[in-house]
C-alpha cells in the first residue's frame, strides 16, 4: 500500500512538473489563436440579401491589380460574411496604416473622460522639456483638437521622422504656415503628438493604456505598434491587429463608445470624433470631411458614413443608420474601389426586416469565401537545372549578395543579415518563419521598432518558360509581398515588392 501511495506521489509530482511546460508551448498558441468572439450569423437572417454579398466578395476578389486579404461584414453586431483569401488566415495580425489613427483619437478620448487632458489644452504645455527657444504665438495657440482634426497649422513634412531622433522635439520646432484650427492639413505627426501627450499625461505608451481601458475589456488580444526612436508608439500608423480586433472597434464607435454594456468611451465623445467638423479640401469629389481622426462622408440614400482609412485600402467602414460594419484590408490601388462597390453592390441589398435564407446562395457565398485565394504565379512546376547553383548577385539596392533555388526553398542572402530560406510551392502557399522584417513602405527612423519577429511568409512558384522563374512571397501578417523573377539565361533578377507605384528593380547575377 505504501509503494503505491508512493508511486501515485510521484506521478503527481511529475504531472505538476509538466505543467508550466505545457502552459509554455500552449499558452502563445493561446494567445495568438483567431478570439472569434463576435456571434456569427447570415445575411438573410440580418436582413441583408445573400446576392447583395456575394456580389461584394466576387466584385472585391476581382479588382484589378489588388490583393483583398480580409474582409469582415457585421450586421446588428454579428459576423454575416468573413473572408481571409489564402495564404492570408483568421487568426494573422495585419499592419492597417493609418486605421491606428483612429484608435488613437479613442485613447485620447478615455483621457478626457478621466480628466487627464482636455480638448483645449495647449499642445505645448506637455512639452516644457522640449520647448523650442523662440515660440509662435500660432504654435503656442495650437490646441489637442487641433491634432485632432489635423488643423495644427504646421505644414506635413515626411522625412521629419525618417531623419530625426526626437520627434517631438523637431515637430514643435516648425512653423505654422496656417492658423491652428482654421485649415486641413493631413499629417501623420499631429497623431504622434497626440500618442506623446498621452504618454506624459499616463505614464503608459498608446499601446499600454489602450491595453488596459480598450484592448482587455473587449477582449483584443493581439496588438503591437511601433515606436519611435525615443520609445513612443507611432500613433498616426505602425498598429498591427486582427481584422477581428478592428470589426470591433467599429461596432465599438457604431455603438457610441459602448460595448456590451460598458461605457468604454463617453458617447459625446465618440459622436464628435464621427462628426463632420472640417472640410478637407482634398477628397471633394467624394465630399470628405473630418472629425476626430476620422473621416465622414454622406450617401444618398444611406445617410452618414464614418471611416477610418489608411494606405493602400486598409479601412473600417461604419455606417450608423444600417447598423453595419465592414473591414476591408489588403492592398488595394484606391480606396474609393472599395467604397463604390460598397455603395453600389452591397448597401441596396440591405433590409429593415429579417429574410428567408436560400440555402443554395448561402452555400454559394460560404464556398465563394472558404475557396478564395490570390493568384499563384502561372506556369510549370520545372524549368533550367539549377538547383543548388549559387547566384551571386552583382551589386543592387536591395543589399541582396547571393540566391539559390535549393529543391523547394528559395534561400537568400543579404549584406549583414541572416540567410533567410523559403519554402516554396507549386499551385500551393508553403508557410515558412522569416528570421527579419518584411519589406516596408513607411520610411522612419528605427522604423519597425518593438514589432516582435514572429512574421511569417507564404511561398508559391511557378516557371513561366524553360529558363524564367517567378517566386511570390506574401508576408502573412503583415502586409507586404515580393516578387522575383529570375530569368537564368539572361542571367537577370526582376525584383519588386507589391505596392502600388514600386519601381521594380533589375539585378544582375552570376551563376557559380
């Protein structure tokens, strides 16, 4: 009886062990799992005619020269269309630009409801430390709704935060060309100036204390942003999150800063932030204004639409009288393709009342959104014998020294950087974990900064003819993808990376 108590003692002790163990390998698979907490519905339950969505999905996956990555459709607060085309997956985060924009402007509203700031405080009283030695009486003026609205006054300069190390220092530095208050003036910085007074008056960054009064209570558990030299999250850009995290955040603002009951944000705030305070002057044709870091427009028709947008399409679109939500990201030419098709396809769709469900249009659009991928590259699964043949690139921009197509792995090498290997498929997306940072469109100093190394790139290639190769590589949760096009009897590599307006660039090899 002994021995057996004995022997059950240490099966226990042994169990005991294994769990931190266990907590340590599940514990970040639990953590970056897809929450899928929004309820789940169909549109014809929702009152939104199935056609109308499937006419969006198909229109959206059909635009030329772009990517969707993700699409979420939320009606009445439950999830009637989601779409995640591979090699993009539910559960990856997504850079979203100038979306971050938005969240700031939240976080500072939760300031103002805990009376840690007001609208009209001046912008230079947070700053004593960093006080340029002569100050304008316009830059003195310039207020927290000025950041706001993007009225500060001060004229955008891009290659501010490319160049310098204090950002806040040198933004407080400039001159106004404008009256604060008075005129539009779209600037990145004004929002990192609102992420910096935040951090003075919290003594968290954007990122911590939107954790705290935001992130946690809605259950948004994977969020990073970058930071500036100094330490301060980015705020006018640098989130990445979930397309989940961001439908959200919009039935969040749809629903006046309340979610599931609690009051997150002051609803006076939140219906500010929404509103059209200023005129842009620079999107006219679509009669654009502004609010609190977010944009406003009118359809005829629908009534109000509230957006936050960033570059190249990324977009949470709230449209307060139909009681939806969309979130569109990827990377797409023009915002407005999004937006007309919105208008145009899938809000006359949307009904007042409940629909009865055709179960042949609802298989059709969950088979449309299940089966959707962006294109491989075209063409057959082997080409030129050179495998294993090292291709040593002369010298280029892009700092890459030498390639090698290695069976089904493309490895590379670039100046003071690890190897990085690709495994790589043929009408299929292989997963493979990058080592680095994916390629970027934003040019700051440190830029990426505090993004952790957990990025992931999807391969697949095809040979275009005997002697032309071409690998595509997206960078899952990320944003961005690369193409290379090798064209081994000319001894030529065609490099670029898929933005919209990239200049590709020509590379010239030797094969050993």
């Amino acid at each position: 009886m002994l021995l057996h108590l004995n022997h059950m003692a240490m099966k226990v002790r042994y169990l005991l062990l294994l769990i931190p163990i266990a907590l340590a390998i599940l514990l970040p698979m639990l953590l970056s799992a897809h929450p899928d907490d929004l309820p789940h519905s169909t549109p014809a339950a929702e009152g939104v005619q199935q056609q109308a969505v499937i006419n969006l999905v198909d229109s959206l996956l059909n635009i030329p020269g772009c990517d969707i990555h993700h699409l979420m459709v939320v009606r009445h607060g439950k999830v009637i269309a989601e779409m995640h085309p591979a090699p993009f997956r539910a559960e990856d985060s997504h850079t979203v630009y100038s979306v971050s924009k938005t969240l700031t402007a939240l976080a500072v509203g939760i300031a103002i409801d805990e009376n840690r700031l007001r609208l009209d405080d001046r912008v230079m009283t947070f700053f004593y430390d960093k006080m340029p030695d002569i100050i304008s009486d316009d830059m003195a003026a310039m207020t927290v709704r000025d950041l706001l609205m993007m009225t500060s006054g001060v004229e955008s300069d891009g290659s501010l935060c490319a160049q310098s190390t204090d950002w806040t220092r040198d933004w407080l530095a400039k001159s106004c060309v404008d009256k604060p208050g008075t005129r539009f003036r779209y600037d990145s910085m004004c929002t990192f100036m609102l992420s910096a007074i935040l951090q003075r008056v919290t003594g968290h960054t954007l990122l911590e204390y939107l954790q705290e009064k935001l992130f946690t209570p809605m259950n948004i558990t994977q969020a990073e942003w970058e930071k500036s030299p100094d330490g301060i999250c980015t705020g006018g850009w640098g989130l990445r999150t979930q397309t989940e995290a961001l439908a959200k955040i919009g039935v969040l603002i749809l629903n006046n800063g309340n979610w599931n009951g609690q009051q997150l944000v002051s609803a006076d705030y939140v219906k500010q932030a929404c509103a059209p305070l200023i005129n842009t002057e620079s999107d006219t044709e679509s009669g654009m204004a502004y609010g609190y870091c977010m944009w406003n427009t009118s359809w005829q028709g629908v009534g109000n639409v509230s957006m936050a947008r960033g570059q190249y399409g990324q977009s949470v679109m709230i449209f307060p009288e139909q009681d939806l939500v969309v979130v569109v990201l990827g990377v797409i030419v023009d915002n407005n393709y999004v937006t007309s098709r919105l208008k145009n396809l899938l809000l006359p769709g949307i009904t007042a009342g409940k629909l009865e469900t055709d179960k042949q249009l609802q298989q059709k659009l969950d088979s449309l959104c299940a089966h959707a991928m962006i294109e491989f590259p075209t063409g057959k699964p082997t080409g030129k014998p050179v495998n294993g043949k090292r291709l040593e690139m002369h010298p280029n921009d892009m700092g890459l020294t030498w390639m090698m197509i290695d069976g089904d792995t493309l490895r590379l090498a670039r100046e003071n950087k690890p190897t990085e290997a690709f495994p790589m498929g043929y009408h299929e997306w292989r997963y493979g974990n990058l080592k680095g940072f994916p390629p970027y469109s934003f040019s700051a100093l440190n830029r990426m900064k505090d993004l952790n190394h957990d990025f992931v790139a999807a391969t697949a290639y095809a040979w275009k003819s005997p002697s032309v190769l071409e690998v595509r590589i997206h960078y899952v949760n990320w944003v961005s993808a690369s193409t290379y096009i090798f064209d081994f009897d000319k001894q030529e590599l065609l490099f670029r990376n898929d933005y919209p307006g990239y200049q590709p660039n020509r590379i010239d090899f030797d094969i050993k």
